[in-house]
C-alpha cells in the first residue's frame, strides 16, 4: 500500500472512531489517549494528521456531522415534488429512520453545540455553516412551494425555516429523556398541523 493511501486512512480511522466516542460520550470527556486507543494507533499517527483536539473538533464537525446533515436534511429538500409534502416527509422520515442508539444519544451537532460552541469560535464558526446551508436549503423549498402556490406568501421563509429547525433539533434533544417514542409520535403530528397551517 502507497504510504499516502495508508496515511489517509490512518486520518479515515481517527476521524471515524472520534466522532463515536463523541457522539457517545461526549466531547470534553474524551481524551486524545482514549480515541488513539480505539483505534489502536499511536499518538505519533494522531500528531501526524492533527495539531491538537481542537483541530480534529472541527474536522469531525465539518466532515463528519456535516455529511450527516447534508444526506439526513439538506439533499431530500432539492429534490422535485409538492413543497410542503417535501418538508413533512423530509422531518418525519428522518426521525423514523434513527436506531435506538440515536435516538438515546440525540443529534450529535445539537450536542456539540450545546456542549462546546460558546467556548470556540473555531467550532462555532463550522457548526453556524450547517445550520446556515440547512436554513437556506429550506427557504429555497419554501420559496418555490410560494411560486407554485402550494405555501402561503403571509409567512415568512426565515421563519419558517428556523422553526422547524429548531423543533427538530428540540424534539432530539427531549427523546434522550424517554424509553420509548411516544414523544416523536407526538411531535410528527405537531409537525403535520404545522405544515397544514401553511398551505396556500
């Protein structure tokens, strides 16, 4: 194997086994010597590829989250349809969609947000820019549910787009508290009498 190959997948593997071990325990709580022992590399192999724990931070959160955001909630709102059909289906199938794990764990950019976002501008400047392509990905939808006059133009499209972001977001963070899913039943159907309430 091409020395370069192997170092890009020696960075694949640190990547990988850090966003676990945050995604799971959190980002302050899990040292550079916990993340080198999962994947059993040296600390050479982690200095190689990164300075510090902030640089892979903000790796993880502009690689890794971000993906998931992208393929999770941004993709889905581009695609051709009705609107408004596109935004329920878009929320109430990517919650349907989340193993057990996610669902007792939460949205991992919410946890790092809420867990370290007002102490870096570094990682709050790579979490802001998911949230900002997220908002314009559905005001661009909203936009064009108002040209085809499937949304009502009263409304707002930045509203709207920050409401049900923050709902969203809301609703992974209070399922970490339940032990089962009676409260996204719940809020997939405060989702579907909002989004009535938008019809043109």
């Amino acid at each position: 194997m091409e020395q370069k190959q192997k170092s890009e997948l020696t960075k694949q593997a640190i990547l990988n086994e850090s966003f676990k071990l945050f995604y799971k325990n959190g980002f302050k709580t899990t040292s550079i010597d916990k993340i080198m022992k999962a994947t059993n590399l040296t600390k050479g192999a982690f200095y190689h590829h990164y300075k510090n724990k902030k640089e892979l931070g903000v790796e993880v959160i502009s690689s890794k989250i971000q993906k998931r955001v992208y393929d999770g909630m941004i993709t889905p709102l581009y695609q051709d349809g009705n609107a408004l059909e596109i935004l329920e289906d878009t929320f109430s199938r990517r919650l349907k969609s989340f193993s057990l794990f996610d669902k007792q764990h939460g949205c991992p950019m919410n946890n790092f947000i809420n867990e370290i976002a007002d102490e870096e501008e570094a990682y709050q400047i790579a979490l802001k820019r998911i949230i900002e392509e997220w908002k314009a990905a559905l005001i661009h939808l909203i936009e064009r549910g108002k040209k085809e006059n499937t949304i009502n133009k009263k409304y707002a499209n930045n509203a709207i787009a920050i409401y049900l972001i923050s709902a969203f977001e809301g609703i992974r963070g209070i399922r970490k508290l339940y032990n089962d899913d009676d409260i996204l039943d719940d809020y997939i159907l405060g989702l579907q009498l909002y989004i009535d309430q938008l019809k043109a």
